[in-house]
C-alpha cells in the first residue's frame, strides 16, 4: 500500500493542504490541493520515450473543471462534460506560461499536466491553487523541471493590496492580476486594471511574488519528504564538423537577416539555409564521407541557433535590429475608420506588417453571450472574438474553430478594452467586437485592441478613454540586457519575452508577460513599463489624430433605444401569463424588449415609428390610474346604473349614468355603446382598481 503524506501551511488568512499518495498513484506525480471546500487534483506524467526525429519538447496542460464540483449539471442534452469552456482553456494557458521556461534545453519527452477540480466552494478560486499542485506534482515526479513555482491573485482596494481576493472584493478591485514565479523570479504576468499607473501595478507584480516565495518554501519542505530521483536524458551536441562549416558562413547569415521585408527576410534566411546545405552535402561527397539520414535536420537546427545567435547579439551589443529600427522605436502607424459600409462601427488598424480589421456590431439583451460553469450561470454585454487566418501570414491552412492562441489573445484583449466600456445605464447595449488579423508580424493582439478602441468609439460607444496596447520584448545574456519597444516576429521567436502592456493616457488596463528564461528581475520589468507607456502614449496620439472622442450618435442603421422607468410591480403585467402582453407588443411593433428586475424597460428597434408605437404600448400597459387624470377609454360593458371603461390595459372604472352627461340620460345605452372609445376624467378612487369616471366633468357647463 502506498503510504498518504499530508502538508499543510498558512497563506495569508487561508490554510493550504497538500496530500500525495493516496489518489492516482500510477502517474508520475500526483497530489491533492485544498483550500477550503476547493480541492483539486492534479497529476505530472512523461512519455517514456522520444519520438525519432523530434526536435521540440510537447508539453500539454489540461485544466478541467467538473460541474459536479458545485453541485451541478452541464447544460444541454448531452449533460456531460465535453470539450473545455473557454475559461479553461484560459487557465490552461495561466498555468502552461509559468512553468515552460523551467524545463531544462535538450529534454525532448512529452509531458502531460492533468488538474481536475473536484469540489469547489465558490469563495476560494481553483487557480490560485493549481500552479502550486502543477509544482508540486512536477517535483514528486522523476520529471526534470528547475522548480519550485506557484501562482497567486492580487487585488487593490483603497490603496492596498489584497492576496487572492474574493469574488465580492475584486468586484471593487482596481487590479485583478495573476502573478507566477519562482523563489528567485517572476515568470509569468496576466492582468486587467482600471487605469492604474505604471508604479502601483509594479508593486502589485512585487507584492505578488513575495507571497509566491512564500508558498515556494512551503512546497520545498514537503518536497523533501521524499527520496526523488530524476530522469536522466542525454542533451545531443552539435557535430563538430557542422559547426565549423555554418561558423564560416556568418556574414551571409547576418545579411540574410537584415533583407528588409517580414517576407523578403525569411526567404532570404530559408534560401541561404538551402544553398549551404547542398554546399555542405556537395563537401561530403568529395571528401567520400558517409551522409547520416539526420544530417539535414541537424544542419537545419544549428543554422537556426546561428540565426538566433546573430540576431541577439545585433540587438544586445549594436543596439541594431533586424529591420534597422532603434531599441525603442515604433513601426510605422496607419489608422483608418468606417472601412467598412455596412456595420455599426468598422477600423483598419496597421502597425509595420500587422494588421487588424476590427467591427464592432451593437445588439440588445438577448445578444449577450450565456456563461454556463460551475459557478452561476453569468451573461456578457461586452465581448471580443479574434480570428488569425493562415492568410494573415502567408501560409496556406485550414479554417477551422479558434484555438488556444486566439482564445488567449481575445481575451487579453477584451480585458483591455472592457475596462473603458460604459455602465449600462448609460448604454444598455450589448457589444460585440470581432478582430480579424489580416496581416500579422508580431502584437496582433495590441493591434485588436487598437483598432478595437478605433471601431468602438466609431460606432459611437461612449468609452471613458483611447485605449492602446503595445508589446515589449528582452534580450538578455548574463547580467547584460536590452529591452525592445514594439517587437516583430522574429524578436519574439528569438527573444526572450513577450510583455504586452495596454491603457489609455491614464493608466493600465491590461498586462500580459510570458518569458522563455527562468525569470525576469523588477528593474527589467520597470524599464520595460516605463518603454511601454512611452510607446503607448505616441500610439494613442496618432489614434486620437483620427477620431478623439466617440461619436454622439450610433450608426444610422444600428438599432435605436428608448428607456423608460417603470414600477416594478408592473414588470409582471405588462409580462402578461406565459408572456402573451409582451410577445403582443412585439409582435405587432417588431421591436425586441428587455426588461430589468428593478423595472427598467429598454426598447429596441431601427423604425421610429415602430419603436414610438411600442413605447406608448409599454407606458398604457404599465401606467397607473390616476386622480383627476384624463383618459381616452373604451367602453367595456353596460349596465343599468351606468358603464364600465377600461382607461388602462386591465384597468376600468364606473362610468355612473349620472356622469355620461350634463342633461340627464335615461338609460345607458341610449348614449353609449360596447366598444365606443370615450374620453373620460378619474373623480374618486378607493383604490388603483376601484374608481368612478366622469364624462360630464370635461363637458362644458
């Protein structure tokens, strides 16, 4: 029997358990994590061998969540899980980020990360917990990995910072940051904001990784339980002879690379790849020596080391990029606005060779997209969709469902933009931004939330501020470093990080870090904001040269809305049984109505005389009878003693034959008849459904 092992320690104000060997014990490394009434398992397994030929480490993070977690059934028919939610895949992504950069070079063998929620209290978030569960996993399998690591949430409220918040607290939280790292650095950043500066989001990045030293030491001490030995893997050197051979060619390598042209460039590094392979084969042949099956693919990965090589060492010892720009200078910047004819609010957003063609489409209630997790069902008003095609880089591809990529970079995205969106109060619409990168050569993502800023204020969304996002990279030998402003694709692959950083003139809305070293320090992280806001600011101003503010009105064919304030116990009558008043309304106008629990009634429609039509209909059908008011009625039914007169949907009163008129009426229907409309005055009321009408009051004397 395999003997269970529980730790546990204090995080602040919550108390942590960490349990292995009781639960999945044939996986490389399993444990159980519990915070409360949160617990998750998660397990660490490795392929046992690698795959002839490969020549890049597989490394997969699954994060699942269980709806019977919370008690729940997934919607539906099917009821049960099937594909992960797009919140998942987030996770996934939050938890694949921090620990990549911690397994050593040369260690080929898949690994597969399995973290399951089991049971989840709502108060304690399963993915604070589940980088402590992946480290801890990772540790007690024989998986080579440079860890510990773990991940926390900050808050900021009222000036201070608050570790792993709760939900209600970061409902009024300005920052919601994800933090991960280890004891000695940070390795992954993931924030929203509501425009906060530079020098507070800094301090929540510090304040976050020292609770995260914290939880590293923790995890230290259970690791050393245990007698853990770790797989031994054999790193393939470069032959020696290759080496020697591409050293010789470096000057043509190093032209290659400048070529001008995203394009332009990779051919010219691919067909200088070509020419010296033949070279080198052709010396191969006349020297009569053997041609080994994976001579190419060894040549082609020590070229590429070349090509990494030069192109760092350009940009860290010269202070020269591959496309002649200075460390700190922007690509060159086109904005456009109503591209499109047709939609609520189009922009054509292009810096250097990215590109992104943003809509923006304005709908009511029923538009907002239905979350369905193990928390509460939730609704979104706002909401951002990227699509990258194979076309936007020149690839020949298949279309097919958005991937991890896009999801993740919508998502930021969205997050930088859903902090300038107005209340809906203000403005009850829901929203859709749709970014379709239709060129791309690095931060098409801050190009989605450029040209997303430029869509949303010319479809006349009245947004607090411009939004820019701009994407920072880091070049790093040693102690000797150089941070660039606005990176292409090449400075991403061959660099080594991706610090995105969006916001208005104001503040941050929005921070994304990955890097591919074990960690960054704070003054690379000051630094590289500081370049950021630089950048962020000199975007905005040729933004704002096009369009400054949103426009007063939305576009003429985008649905109208008229508001209007009702009782809330009304909303049940002008609902009707099953609905029938409402549907009548909306059948008979065309216009889509929502309704809001404290009696807000929005209409919406693109005919004004429809959309008039049915605001009288709600206002007749949710009015009440007042004393002394004036009514156009209709007669219901006669009586001996008078009339009853319906003034108001449901609503009718005594018309007395005595006040039909000023000369005296024998009987009621000498002067009225079913169905004849009258107009009538309220003289007396018991009560909002007992009240006696008059005629003659409005009759001259």
């Amino acid at each position: 029997m395999f003997e269970e092992k529980i730790y546990g320690f204090n995080l602040g104000n919550q108390k942590i358990k960490i349990s292995t060997g009781k639960i999945a014990r044939q996986a490389g490394g399993s444990v159980i994590v519990q915070c409360g009434g949160t617990v998750l398992l998660v397990t660490a397994t490795r392929s046992k061998d690698v795959r002839e030929g490969q020549d890049f480490f597989p490394l997969t993070v699954d994060y699942i969540e269980k709806f019977y977690a919370s008690g729940k059934f997934p919607g539906g028919f099917i009821k049960r899980e099937t594909k992960p939610g797009t919140d998942e895949i987030l996770i996934s992504r939050l938890i694949d980020r921090p620990i990549r950069p911690l397994f050593p070079e040369g260690f080929l063998n898949a690994v597969h990360i399995v973290v399951t929620v089991l049971s989840y209290d709502e108060v304690n978030y399963p993915e604070n917990l589940a980088t402590i569960g992946v480290s801890t996993a990772l540790g007690l399998s024989d998986i080579p990995f440079a860890g510990t690591v773990a991940g926390v949430t900050v808050g900021y409220i009222n000036g201070e910072y608050i570790l792993n918040p709760t939900g209600e607290q970061l409902l009024e939280s300005e920052i919601q940051l994800s933090v991960a790292g280890t004891k000695d650095a940070v390795t992954m950043v993931e924030a929203g904001a509501k425009e906060v500066s530079e020098e507070v989001m800094l301090e929540a990045i510090m304040f976050g990784h020292e609770r995260i030293k914290e939880i590293c030491v923790e995890q230290d001490k259970f690791l050393a339980q245990f007698e853990i030995q770790k797989y031994e893997f054999e790193k393939k050197e470069v032959d020696f002879e290759i080496k020697e051979f591409i050293d010789s060619f470096e000057n043509e390598v190093e032209k290659a690379i400048m070529t001008p042209g995203k394009l332009e460039k990779y051919e010219a590094i691919d067909n200088l790849e070509i020419e010296l392979f033949e070279k080198y084969v052709q010396k191969l042949e006349n020297e009569d020596k053997e041609i080994d099956e994976n001579l190419e693919k060894e040549f082609k990965k020590y070229y590429r080391d070349v090509e990494k090589r030069l192109v760092r060492d350009a940009i860290l010892y010269k202070q020269y990029r591959a496309d002649g720009r200075q460390t700190t200078e922007i690509r060159p910047i086109d904005v456009e606005i109503d591209t499109l004819p047709v939609p609520h609010g189009s922009a054509l957003f292009t810096r250097g060779e990215t590109q992104a063609l943003v809509v923006a489409t304005l709908g009511s209630k029923e538009d907002e997209q239905i979350i369905d997790g193990m928390e509460n069902e939730t609704r979104k008003k706002f909401f951002l969709h990227y699509n990258f095609p194979p076309y936007s880089v020149g690839e020949a591809g298949f279309m097919r469902a958005p991937g991890r990529r896009e999801l993740g970079h919508g998502n930021l995205a969205e997050r930088a933009l859903k902090y300038v969106m107005p209340d809906t109060e203000k403005f009850p619409y829901t929203v859709r931004l749709i970014s379709e990168i239709t060129e791309s050569n690095g931060s098409s993502s801050q190009a989605s939330i450029c040209g997303g800023s430029l869509a949303l204020m010319a479809a006349g969304v009245p947004i607090k501020s411009t939004v820019a996002g701009i994407a920072m990279g880091l070049i790093k030998e040693g102690d000797t470093f150089t941070v660039l402003t606005d990176i292409q694709g090449l400075e991403d692959h061959l660099g080594d990080m991706d610090f995105k950083v969006a916001g208005t003139k104001n503040g941050i809305t929005a921070i994304q870090m990955d890097i591919k070293i074990e960690g960054i320090t704070r003054e690379i992280m000051e630094i590289a904001l500081r370049q950021a806001l630089e950048g962020r600011l000199f975007i905005i101003d040729k933004m704002e040269a096009v369009i400054s503010e949103p426009r007063a009105q939305v576009a003429e064919n985008a649905p109208k809305i008229e508001i209007i304030k009702i009782n809330p116990d009304k909303i049940a009558g002008l609902i009707g049984p099953g609905g029938k008043v409402i549907r009548a309304i909306i059948d008979e106008t065309g216009v889509s109505i929502d309704i809001e629990d404290d009696g807000t009634v929005s209409i919406f429609g693109k005919e004004s005389e429809n959309m008039k039509k049915a605001l009288e209909l709600v206002k007749r059908q949710t009015q009440s009878v007042e004393l002394n008011e004036i009514y156009e009625g209709k007669v219901t039914k006669l009586m001996k003693f008078g009339a009853f007169v319906e003034v108001l949907p449901g609503k009718e009163g005594l018309l007395h034959i005595s006040e039909i008129s000023n000369k005296r009426v024998e009987k009621t229907e000498d002067a009225l008849k079913e169905g004849q409309n009258v107009r009538v005055k309220v003289i007396s009321m018991e009560s909002e459904d007992k009240f006696n009408l008059s005629m003659k009051a409005l009759q001259q004397q």
